[in-house]
C-alpha cells in the first residue's frame, strides 16, 4: 500500500515528553476520507495512553481522539463527502461492523473495535496513530459531519468529553421535567451540564466545593449540593432521576445513590476499576436503584449529538494551545488547571 509521511507529536517509551516526529499515513483508498487536522482535543485518555497508565500502550504512541478538520481527498466510492467539508473523527476508526453491538449502532462496544490511537491499522499492519498530527486517513463510515456555525475547536472535546455524557443521558430518556445530577465539574461534567439542560432537565451538580457554585450555575446548572455538607445531602434523597458520576478516581459512590428516586440510576463515567469503598446494597434494593456503566456513543449517535449542537450552539470550554506546549498542558491537567479542556491548533505543528 502506499504512503506518506506526514508530522506529527507522540512519545516512544512512557517516561519521555511527546516530541515530533514523522508517521505514515496510508494513501486513500476508495472508502476513505484524508482530513487535514485543524484542531484537536486533549483528554485525559491521551495522557494516560502516552504514559501507559494502563500497562497497554504500543510506542511509539500519537494520541489524539478529538478530531476536528477539512476534507482535503476522497476515494471513489465516497458520496456522502467532498473536498472543503469541514467534518470530526472520534474515538472509533473501524469496527466489525457484523456482530450484534454493530448492527444495533454500538460500534463502541463492539468486541473488535479500533481506537483512533493505539488500534490495530489493518491497512498498514501497524497500529492506528491519532489526531496530533497534521492529518489523518479515515474509512468513510467513521467520519462525521460537523454544522459550520460552530466554533471549530470548541466542538473538538463534544467528539469524547461531550459524547460520554450524551449516551447516558439518551439511553435513559432524559428529556422535560427529568431531575439529572452530575458529580464532578470537569471535562466530562461541564458537558453534562450544558447538554442535559439543554434536553429539558432540571441540573443539579454535586461538589466538594463552594468555588464551583457560580461556574456551574453559569454553564446551565439549576443548583449546587455540596457533597460534604451533610444536611444538604440529607435534603436530596431520593430527589434524582439520573447521576452521571464524571469523577475519574475512586470514590465513595454510597452518598448519591440514596438521592436517586425509585428506579433512579447512577452511570458511572469517569472511574475504570475496583470500588473503594464498596457498595452498599440495601438502598438499591429497597428502592429498585441502579449502579451502572456507560462508554462513548456510536457513529450515529454522535452524529446525532453533533446536529443537536450545531442547533442549539453548543461546544465545550476550552483552552486553546499550541502543540509544542502539550506536554506543560499534560501537566497542568494531572492538577486539574484548566476550564475545562484543552484544544490544539494544529495548524502549529507546521510552524
């Protein structure tokens, strides 16, 4: 197959910063979009990926699964895009597309799907390099269309961060009248925010805090319930609808779980592994209340997350950045110093 070779930022081995170096795109075949990257999200997946956190990672490593840019090429099969479009790539660049989760629109939980970044490249028999980079090769069924009216690096972090909170709220029909609470005001809760008010909810957010009251208030949030604040939390019993929990460490979970109403579920979005403490079982089972997971959205829904943005103008927080300051940004987020997620000019990767 043929390829070129095109800038890009990444690491080879754990301990080191991100550098620049040179990667190899495949040429486009008759099923693939070539973008030029203009923006791209930095989560905190790309972090933990560089560094392998999670005891997974193949170096040399590009992360980068927040994607925003121009059509610049397209393969001979491809109808649906043109050069000029201005279109976003996500966290998936190839699934099955046979087994049950595909044929539902759940690529993400399809037992074989391929990450942006750290996948399996079938077509170069390597693995898949992300979106910090100057561009990317993408089959036509992972791309999506994003509404021209939106500020185009705001809509970067709403293809994860914006994502991971949409599905959730989708999944269990909120909608006008729900009672939605969100723990945690970050990447993932700000989203939550914005997007469950938008839906109709009445939003409260959960903090250990005072300092987060007027920011999430400003983002859309009804009101604030200080989870250390004991009789605050007594006054929320059995109140919630639906907890999206976007804390990203282990916590204790048993606090919120009695401020669901009967049939109330708590989705827990930012924590991958054991609970500590455990949970207790009594108020689930005498309230019929839930403790449950949620992944990103499929293609469709986030296209479908896309279009309700671009109708009610809707994009993240974000701090724009060069990338040669990305490894300062990685740390300044390990400190949480940032509203509330930082996006990349690409376009400085070429100066």
């Amino acid at each position: 197959m043929n390829v070129k070779s095109v800038r890009a930022y990444g690491t080879d081995k754990a301990e080191a910063d991100l550098k620049q170096f040179n990667i190899n795109r495949r040429e486009v075949t008759a099923s693939d979009v070539e973008i030029d990257i203009l923006f791209c999200g930095v989560c905190h997946s790309d972090l933990h990926f560089a560094r392998n956190d999670w005891g997974m990672t193949q170096y040399p490593v590009v992360p980068g699964h927040e994607i925003v840019g121009r059509v610049t090429k397209v393969g001979a099969k491809v109808s649906s895009y043109k050069e000029g479009d201005l279109v976003a790539v996500g966290c998936l660049v190839d699934s099955c597309g046979t087994c049950s989760s595909c044929k539902k629109d759940l690529e993400q939980y399809c037992p074989n799907w391929v990450g942006t970044y750290g996948g399996y490249d079938k077509h170069l028999d390597t693995t898949t390099h992300g979106g910090y980079s100057e561009t990317i090769v993408v089959d036509k069924d992972f791309v999506l269309r994003v509404p021209e009216n939106l500020d185009h690096a705001g809509i970067a972090p709403v293809l994860c961060a914006g994502i991971t909170t949409w599905s959730p709220l989708r999944h269990w029909k909120v909608g006008k009248g729900s009672k939605v609470a969100v723990v945690g005001l970050g990447g993932l809760g700000h989203m939550a925010i914005k997007l469950a008010r938008a839906l109709g909810a009445h939003v409260t957010l959960f903090s250990r805090s005072t300092s987060k009251i007027e920011d999430a208030k400003t983002l859309g949030a009804d009101e604030v319930i200080i989870s250390t604040d004991q009789a605050q939390m007594e006054n929320a019993m059995g109140r919630f609808d639906l907890i999206l929990d976007t804390v990203p460490y282990a916590h204790d979970f048993n606090p919120y779980i009695g401020t669901l109403t009967t049939n109330g579920t708590l989705v827990v979005l930012g924590y991958l592994g054991p609970l500590d403490p455990a949970l207790v079982t009594v108020p689930m089972i005498m309230g019929r209340k839930s403790v449950a997971g949620s992944l990103i959205g499929g293609i469709a829904e986030t296209q479908e997350l896309l279009d309700f943005c671009g109708k009610h103008n809707i994009t993240s927080d974000v701090e724009v950045i060069k990338i040669q300051d990305i490894n300062k940004a990685y740390e300044r987020m390990l400190k949480s110093d940032v509203k509330y997620r930082f996006v990349i000019d690409m376009k400085s990767i070429k100066s």
